[in-house]
C-alpha cells in the first residue's frame, strides 16, 4: 500500500477492514495538523458501477474509524509522561474494542504513560506509549526510562487502540503493550492486561508458548519459534537484543514480580504482572489510595531484595539472583 506524507513526519498507517475489495487506506500525522484519507489501489478487478456505490456506503465508516485512531494517538510523550484518559479517548477505546461494558477499571483508573525506547535500529525513539492502572503509572514510568538507560532494545509500542484490541496482531507488530480489555488467553477469566497490571514487551523476542497434545508446540506470534532457544549469548552468533531475562529484574523492582517466563505450560515470555489479588484490591480503590498501597508494595518489596542481594551477590546471572530474590521475598509482601 502506498502512503505519502506531505510532512515527512512519522505516520500511522491504517487499513480499513470495512473495505476489503478495494480497501481504504487513511493516515494521520502525530500532532494532527495533517489528516487525509486516500483511496488505495485495488488488489482485484472491480468494476466501476459496482465499486461507487460501495465506496459512498462504506467510506464514512472508514473515515470515523481513522479519526478515532487519529484522536486516539494525538498525544505526545516529550511534555505529558503520564497522561489521563479523557472522554474523548475513553469513547474511542469502546469503540475500537479495547475497552467494553463492564471493565475491571475505569477510564478513570487508567493512565497513558509516554516514552523514549532504543530501538532494534540502535536509535533512540520518542513515541513509546503504554497504558496501565494510575496506581502503577509512576513505577512504570520507572521501568522504562530504566529500560532506555540499559540500552534494551524495544521493538514498539503503540496502544492497543491501534490493533483494535487484536492481541494477535500487536503480537505480529512486536507491540509492547499493556492494559487490553479482554480474558486470559484460552479462558474467560479477565487477564491482568485487563487491569492495565499487565506488560508484554517485544513478543517475538519473548513469545507465547503453547504446549498440544502429541508434543507439538506453539508459538505466538510465529516468529518467535526463533526464540525458542533462551541464549541471549552463544558461541559465534551474534548477541541478542530485546530478550526478557535482562530486564526480570527492572520489572521486579518496580512491583511486578510475576513474569510468564517462570511459568512451566504455557510459558508467557513477553508477559509481566502484578499479582491478581493485588490488581484486584488496587481496582476497588480510589485512585490515590491505590498508589499509595502499591508504593508501600513496591518499598516494601525493594527493602526485603536490599536484605537478599548480599547473600546472592556471589551468584550469577541476573535470572538466577533475581529469582532467589524474588522466592524470600514475594511470600512476604505479596499480601492483598
Ligand atoms: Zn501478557
């Protein structure tokens, strides 16, 4: 699909789903001065008489969808690191279907935080945005710019508006990306994503393992089959990037102890939480009481691993000393 920009700024690329003969293709530039919808080239024969009519159905539909999107990505990261989701967002999340009736939280409860990643390109990027419960804002405000000091490579991370909530495809996109409105992946239950108390980073460096019958395993997205191999450094091949054994720690130390590379079937690579109970008592409450549950959560934590790493600090690799952190200490404060 061809896209021009008249500014050569960064553009989000869309391409309609209501339009599937001829396709709609519409971008929008960031600070939203440009925004134009253009009619992209048809992929089969379409005839004329038949083609019009449809167009004149379909584009308004087409064009809503882009300005939601438009109105959704409007924001920037360099003056607003934190960000409240205000009526026009909350509206465009419904009904991009990443928020719906009956949410664990509210639009009030929720919070855009904005930042700078080093990309796969060994740039830095100034368009990270992710969203998360208020009460975590600040420590995951923390975990990135620690990230970015650390120089972890991140793919992308765009809301979930812009994959309409598809959790596939932001998996395909390498999307880091947090709160989704939906259930745990093979079940009805409402994932920790839909807390905003969950954190997939760089899926295909860290993907979804799934375990059949017969032995046969699963990846999600596909290309992370090339990770299935945890090595961040082996002999003759060249170091890899973006892998989430580097960073347990980070997570750890700003309240996400659980990490889905410790799980056994399926294993979650991509995949940081909170614990449930804690989300949950952290949804039932006010907002500033909230955070200053979570910051005690986080202290109390952070002082128990003071204690622990002087007793591991012989040991090696940061999987290994921050597990055995993690085993003394989450018992300890992980209490709703
Ligand atoms: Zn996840």
């Amino acid at each position: 699909m061809v896209i021009e920009t008249a500014t050569g700024e960064e553009a989000i690329i869309l391409r309609c789903p209501t339009l599937k003969s001829f396709g709609l293709a519409a971008f929008s530039s960031y600070n939203g001065q440009f925004f134009r919808a253009a009619r992209s080239i048809r992929r089969d024969p379409f005839q004329k008489e038949q083609f019009m009519p449809s167009f004149f159905r379909l584009a308004p539909a087409c064009l809503m969808f882009t300005i939601l999107i438009a109105i959704t990505s409007h924001a920037r990261s360099a003056d607003k690191p934190i960000a409240a989701v205000d009526a026009n967002m909350c509206r465009a999340m419904q009904e991009l279907d990443v928020l719906h009736k009956n949410a664990a939280v509210s639009c009030a409860q929720l919070r855009i935080v904005y930042f700078s990643y080093l990309g796969f390109d060994g740039k830095v990027h100034d368009d990270g945005a992710v969203m998360v419960m208020a009460a975590l804002a600040d420590h995951v405000q923390a975990i990135f710019a620690t990230l970015l000091q650390r120089k972890f490579a991140i793919a992308g991370a765009q809301l979930m508006q812009h994959y309409r909530g598809d959790d596939l495809a932001a998996m395909r996109a390498n999307n880091t990306s947090a709160f989704n409105d939906r259930a745990v992946t093979n079940g009805s239950a409402p994932s920790l994503h839909a807390y905003g108390a969950a954190i997939d980073i760089n899926p295909i460096q860290n993907p979804f393992v799934e375990f059949e019958d017969a032995g046969k395993t699963r990846y999600s997205p596909a290309a992370g089959s090339k990770y299935a191999n945890r090595l961040v450094v082996r002999p003759g091949k060249a170091v890899r990037k973006g892998m989430a054994e580097d960073v347990v720690d980070v997570f750890a130390e700003n309240g996400f102890l659980i990490w889905g590379g410790d799980w056994d079937a399926p294993i979650d690579y991509q995949h940081f939480q909170i614990s449930r109970t804690l989300a949950k008592r952290l949804a039932a409450l006010p907002v500033a009481q909230a955070q200053v549950v979570f910051n005690d959560y986080v202290n109390s934590y952070r002082h128990c691993a003071a204690a622990t790493k002087s007793v591991t600090a012989s040991e090696s690799g940061n999987i290994v000393k921050t597990n055995t952190v993690k085993t003394k200490c989450m018992a300890a404060v992980d209490q709703p």
